[in-house]
C-alpha cells in the first residue's frame, strides 16, 4: 500500500569530520573520515531503523553510513536497501570533493552498487543554478520514493545541504528529519523562500519542499521556518485550520 509522502521521514546526515576538514588545503582527492569522524559517527543513533539509505559516492559518506549501520559492511547483512546517488555529491569543485572512477569505487567498496555514477568523475563545473537545479531533483527523487519507504536516511555533503533545506548549518556527523510539505504548505511563500545557510543568498527551495518533521496539532499546518534553536530542534510558526472532516 502506498503512504503519503508527507507522512515519511527524511533523515539528512552530514557525514563526520574527514581529513579535508581539519587539513587545509587538502590536495587530495576523497579524503576519508579522521579518527574523530569515525568516532563521532560511530555514535549516531537514530530513533528508527531505516527503511531505504541513500548515500553520496565519496569515501567519507560510505564510512559514514557503515560507520551508523554496521550492517552495510557485507551485502548480504543488508538490513535495508542502499541506493548511491551522484547527484549528492559536493556543492563544490575543490579537489576534495572529488571521488574516483565507477571502478576504482566499486572495488574499494564491492558491497555497493556505483552503476548510477559516470565511468569518471567528470562532472560540470558547479554553478548556483546547478546546485539549486541538483537540489530539487534529488528532493523530487526523495518524494517519489516517499510513496513507498516510511523511513529514509540520506547522507551527504554540507553544501549540497545547504541547498536542499533550510536551517542553520549542519556540523560534522549531525543529522535532521525532515518531511514533504503538504500541498497548502508548499504554497506559503513563507516555507517555499528563505537563505541558503551557506551563501545567504535567497532561495527557492521548492517545488518539492522539505520541512522539520516536529509534531503539530490536528488542524495546524507550518506556516513559516525560523532558524533552529539546537540540534534537530526549529522553531515553527503555526496557524490553525478548519476542520473540513
């Protein structure tokens, strides 16, 4: 049976602190996550168990997700299934944002399937209009699938997030809910625009809008997103709505 979209949970990861992080410049490609980042990550605990995760193909995000299921270290201990998606890679073209071929992932990581990825990493120079464009179509992607999983942790990159949601910024190994805007609240300007954490410029973060996923009252919709007060935690403005039951 199909859900309601707006009734899924989207769990967005940062991935931990990798070498690129605490080394600056980092001239290499795919830096990996440091010790603190496989610790911190290590200690990611998430109030459900997945029902889809769908990672970004660099090495720091798979440790990541290896790092909070353990599960996803042989494929035939899969509690859930595992997309990578390419489009979660980096907003950025910095050397470090660069993973290797389809190959040379494939074989450090045999567990997972690269076949979405080019043979090379030879993507386009990133540009704002791309990234938004990026943005919206892995949260259309998210929303298809929201039809069927309850359920989905995404584990990407901070600039990228930034361009998929709103909020303050992420830091290394943190992790939000989120859910799908219904159709009245995808319409109020005030939940469709707002800054990109990163740029601080203005944005669309729509058609398809993702939202805190905190608890409302029955006849209450979101009508506006503040920054968040804390960890996983945004101060919502409310208004309440007829009951047309």
């Amino acid at each position: 049976m199909s859900l309601s979209a707006s009734s899924a949970h989207i769990y967005i990861v940062w991935h931990g602190e990798a070498l690129h992080n605490v080394q600056r410049p980092y001239p290499h490609r795919d830096p990996p996550l440091t010790e603190a980042g496989m610790r911190a990550t290590m200690a990611i605990t998430l109030a459900t168990s997945p029902d889809l995760i769908i990672i970004s193909p660099m090495t720091r995000t798979i440790q990541t997700a290896i790092n909070v299921f353990p599960s996803l270290q042989q494929v035939d201990k899969f509690t859930a299934p595992v997309q990578i998606w390419p489009e979660l890679r980096e907003a950025n073209d910095a050397t470090c944002n660069k993973s290797h071929s389809r190959a040379g992932m494939q074989s450090r990581f045999p567990q997972f399937d690269f076949s979405e990825c080019p043979e090379q990493w030879n993507y386009p120079e990133h540009t704002e209009e791309g990234a938004i464009a990026r943005a919206e179509c892995v949260r259309n992607r998210l929303h298809g699938l929201s039809n069927k999983y309850r359920s989905i942790v995404v584990i990407s990159h901070r600039g990228i997030i930034a361009f998929m949601v709103k909020g303050r910024r992420y830091n290394p190994a943190e992790f939000r809910s989120f859910r799908f805007a219904t159709d009245v609240e995808a319409q109020d300007e005030g939940i469709r625009h707002g800054l990109n954490c990163d740029s601080l410029a203005k944005q669309d973060f729509g058609p398809t809008v993702l939202i805190p996923s905190d608890t409302l009252e029955p006849g209450e919709v979101v009508t506006s997103i503040d920054l968040p007060l804390r960890r996983g935690s945004y101060l919502l403005s409310t208004r309440t709505t007829p009951n047309l039951a």
